[in-house]
C-alpha cells in the first residue's frame, strides 16, 4: 500500500484502517499544527500534577497544585498566540503567573520555553534561599550578599541538588582572575600571538 504523502510502499499494518497516509506522515503532519503541540503541554502539566511515577511529581502533585484546565477551552483562547510564536521560530510553554496555585484559566499564560526555565530555575532558586536563609560576605570586599548565581559563581553541587558558590562575588571573582592572567603572563602571550598573526 503506497502512501501518498511519502510514496512508500508501506504494509498495511502502517497505515490506520481506512486512511491513504501512513501513521508517520500523519504523526509529522499533526506536529504542524498548534493545538497538537497545546494538548502535549497540557498532557505534560496533568503529569506532573497527578503521576507519581514523574520526576517533577514532588514539585507540583506532591505539593498540592492541582491541574484543572480545559482543553478545549485552552485551545480556543491560546491558539492564536500559540501559532504565532511558532512561526516566529520560538518554543511556547504553559506557566502560571502565581507558582504557588494550581493550574487554572485564571492562573496561566504563554511564554517562551527558555524564559520559563529560567523563571523556574530562579523561583526555586529564592525558595531554597528563603527556607535557609543563607549569605555570606565575599573574600575580597567583605559585603553581605545572598548566595544566588546572580552573586556568585557557582562551583559545583551538593547532594540535594542545591549550588556551592565560591568565596568571592562575581565584581571581586573578576578582578581576582584578571590579576593572576597578568601575573602569569596571559594577555602578554595574548598580545604576542595577535601580532604574530597579522
């Protein structure tokens, strides 16, 4: 049986029953489309609200938020917006405005994928500083500040996930690696070679 998107001479068992497209071609041709990349994300936020067996169950479900939005309706009221950020080349992902209350009409919005990592990674980021209530002086300046990436450089991970800072803030951690280059010779050899190359 030959599909007619791809031509393939596929068997029968590759193609829904009544239908002339393979269920490849199909899958492809539905990924076009908006509301298949809508019902995913919303598939996504119900896991993560209802599946234990998810990774992300201990941070929503467990917690409490609850997913109750409805597709259909999701789907009427985002599509336009949804489309045009793909075709811009962006990735849209649902988040909600307030991350401490559930998944509701009221409580959601459109954003970039990248953007809502990041707000993600900074929420949890306050909320561990907020539970620990953790700063610390920098080495060199002796000024107070939070122990964030926005502060300091982070130098590796505990075994809870959460970030080890190094000594110094970012302004100082600076200035530090600025001296030891120039005290080993590096913008020297730096200077040397791009006069050697022209």
């Amino acid at each position: 049986m030959i599909c007619r998107i791809c031509q393939n001479d596929l068997p029968e068992t590759k193609f829904n029953p009544g239908a002339k497209t393979c269920r490849k071609c199909m899958v492809e041709k539905a990924k076009l489309r908006p509301e298949y990349h809508m019902k995913k994300a919303l598939n996504n936020a119900k896991y993560r609200c209802e599946n234990p067996n998810t990774d992300s169950y201990a941070r929503y479900g467990a917690k409490g938020i609850k997913y109750q939005i409805d597709p259909d309706e999701f789907c009427e009221i985002f599509r336009d917006k949804w489309k045009a950020m793909m075709d811009a080349g962006q990735r849209p992902s649902i988040d909600r405005i307030d991350p401490s209350k559930d998944y509701v009409m009221d409580n959601i919005r459109i954003v970039e994928h990248k953007d809502n990592i990041r707000e993600g990674n900074l929420n949890m980021q306050i909320a561990w500083l907020k539970k620990r209530k953790i700063s610390k002086p920098c080495k060199d300046c002796q000024k107070v500040f939070p122990c964030t990436r926005e502060h300091f450089h982070p130098k590796g991970k505990r075994k809870d996930g959460s970030p080890i800072f190094g000594p110094r803030c970012k302004a100082c951690h600076r200035a530090y690696m600025n001296k030891r280059a120039k005290e080993r010779g590096y913008w020297d050899r730096r200077d040397r070679t791009k006069r050697e190359r022209r």
